[in-house]
C-alpha cells in the first residue's frame, strides 16, 4: 500500500442519547464543563447518533457533515474544538473529515448534543489512536456538552459533580445496568411544533446560576435527592421513584421559570402530558407513571411494562400530542469500526466493563 494511504485512520462510534432523571443544570466552570450537582440519567435503547472520523493528510481544512449536509456556524466550531482537543493530545497535525447522523430527528428535542459529542469523541480519539478508558471518554465528551459525559455509558448513569478545579473527577459511570430493570418503559411524547431552543443550554444555566432566586435552595437539596433516587431505582420500587422524579423535574422548571428573562421549554401540549400524568396518578390511587422533560417542549413518561398500553393511549390522545414512540434502557457508546476494520460490540463490552 502507498503510504499516504497508511496514514488515513478512520473510526466510526455510535451512541445514544439519555434522559436526565437529576437534570445538571448549572457550571462552576463553564470553560471546562464543571457542574455544581451531580446528575443521574437513563441511557436510552434504539436511538442512536452514528459518527465517523477520518484524519486524512490530503485534506487541507476540516469537514464537517451533520445528517447530509455541510455543517455551518456554532455546530461546526464546536465539532472542531472536540477535534482540536485530541489532535492535542495525540499530536496530530491532520485534518479531518466528520460525517455523523441521527437515527431520530435531531430538532426533536431528543438530546442530540448527549449523543452527538459523546459519539464525536469516541470517533475522533480512536481514529487519532488514543486508547482512552471510558472514563477518559467520559471526561473529554463532558467538555463538548455536559450530559453527553453520561451518554459513554448505559444503563442508569451517574454523573458525579466533582470537586477538582480540573475536572479530573468530573465523570460518568453506570449505576445499574442497562438489564437492571426490564419493566420500566420510558414513553417518549413528541409535541406538535415544538420550538427550536432560543439560548443554548450552556448559556440558558448560566443565566438562571445568576438570576433565579430558588437556584440555591436546589442545589442544597439535590445530594438528598440523588441519594433517594438511586436507591429506588436500585430497589426497582417505582413508588418511591415516581414521585421523586416527578418533583425533580418540577424544581428544574421552577428554576428555569424564575431565571431572568424567563425560560419556558414547553407548549400548552407539554403541560398537558403533565397534567394527564398527574391525573392517571390520581385515578389509579398510586404512581403509574412520571414525567421528566429536558429544555424543551418534548416529554418522557416513564411507567411499568403492566400500565404501558393504558399509559400511551391516553397520553397519544392528547391534542396537540404528534407521536410516542416506547424505549427502554440500553447500552452506552461502542466503537463500531477502525481503520476499516469492523470492531465486535461483544470485546468490546467485555473491554469496557474491565477499564471502567
Ligand atoms: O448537555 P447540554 O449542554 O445540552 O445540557 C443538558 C441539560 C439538560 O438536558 C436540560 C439536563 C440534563 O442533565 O441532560
């Protein structure tokens, strides 16, 4: 082979986005990605960002295609800072050509930045040849978008905070395994016109760390908080759960609500996905199911596999309600090709269990 041709390395990674049950919502260090609380997330199954990073000495500029098209303006400068980063670190002068695409909309509201940076890091280390851990992978996607930090792996996620100025102890991990609980479902409610997001995220938390009075009282309760979660879902008790995430979410909008100038992420159909939950909880005399949104207008309902059917069809007959589509938990980011060469998903777990 000539050896121009060697010196192309090439790596494909997929991974999924995830649903915060702990929102991070806020950055001691917005530079390096630091959040004032920790955050615990469910890794979802199906859904898949697939990116592909090719370091190539014919190119003379980097290239950047997202779903098909030449990326422009912010998406395409981000993607190049996380390039940047690892030819720092692998001392690599190439440049490179990104390609990557959704599985699902990406102006769905369906975290593509977890999925995207989490998938673009992954890639782009391999194809420069840094074997990094999954913690490694973890630390390096955080710092292209924070929840992506939790999107390396599956299952159910936590993100501890850390305390480091240098965010070495800034990392996800898995708490319990994509397998853990089989009965729980997360019904996705996909919102009629839903808005684009005004203010990135990283800019929106910031805000409301400055402006919203009930920021403090949030951050001191959350350690309680995270604690009480990660023990019901260890106990699998959706009960004690239901209702924690519930009022986890409540307090996240409340935060969000009361940041100067306000941001509101939903429509009137997202609060009636809302309401619908609090209604079924009501009539069933328990919890059967609990909402979570992130910054924006979509809504995750969680419930059990036995009130799955009556669930998704009240929820889908909402007005103003477009789809639902069920998930569960799944696998976390795996490396699907190197070098041309395809890469088995099996060594790979194996692999990354052992490192973790
Ligand atoms: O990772 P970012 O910068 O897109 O921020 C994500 C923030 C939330 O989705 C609202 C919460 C979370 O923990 O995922």
């Amino acid at each position: 082979m000539p050896r121009a041709r060697l010196e192309v390395r090439s790596a494909t990674v997929e991974a999924p986005p995830n649903i915060a049950l702990v929102k991070y919502w806020g950055c001691r260090d917005p530079e390096l990605v630091l959040p004032y609380n920790s955050s615990v997330s469910v890794t979802l199954a199906g859904l898949r960002s697939r990116t592909r990073v090719r370091f190539d000495p014919e190119l003379s500029a980097d290239r950047v295609v997202l779903n098909g098209a030449p990326a422009a303006g912010s998406p395409r400068e981000a993607a190049i800072r996380m390039l940047d980063r690892v030819r720092e670190r692998a001392g690599l002068g190439l440049r490179a050509e990104v390609t990557s695409d959704n599985n699902f909309p990406t102006a769905s509201g369906l975290a593509s930045s977890a999925s995207g940076f989490a998938a673009l890091a992954g890639a782009a280390s391999a194809a420069a040849g840094l074997d990094l851990s999954p913690r490694e992978l973890s630390r390096l996607a955080r710092l292209g978008s924070g929840s992506a930090a939790r999107s390396v792996f599956g299952g159910f996620v936590l993100w501890r905070a850390g305390t480091r100025s240098d965010g070495r102890d800034s990392y996800a991990r898995t708490i319990f395994g994509p397998a853990h609980w089989p009965q729980l479902a997360d019904v996705v409610v996909l919102i009629e016109n839903a808005p684009e997001k005004a203010v990135r995220s990283a800019e929106a938390m910031q805000a409301t760390v400055r402006t919203s009075p009930d920021y403090p009282g949030r951050l001191e309760r959350l350690p309680g908080e995270i604690d009480r979660i990660v023990r019901a879902i260890g106990a699998r008790d959706a009960d004690r759960l239901f209702p924690l995430v519930m009022e986890e979410c409540d307090s996240f909008r409340d935060v969000c609500e009361t940041t100067r100038p306000s941001l509101d992420y939903l429509t009137p159909a997202s609060r009636a996905v809302l309401s619908e939950v609090r209604v079924l909880n009501r009539a069933a005399g328990r919890p059967v199911a609990a909402y979570t949104h992130d910054a924006g207008a979509h809504v995750h309902v969680f419930t059990l596999d036995r009130h799955l059917r009556s669930v998704r069809r009240a929820l889908a007959a909402l007005p103003g309600v477009r789809a639902t589509q069920v998930v569960r938990p799944g696998a976390g980011a795996h490396l699907v090709e190197r070098n041309g060469r395809r890469v088995r998903r099996a060594a790979e777990g194996r692999r990354r269990r052992a490192r973790t």
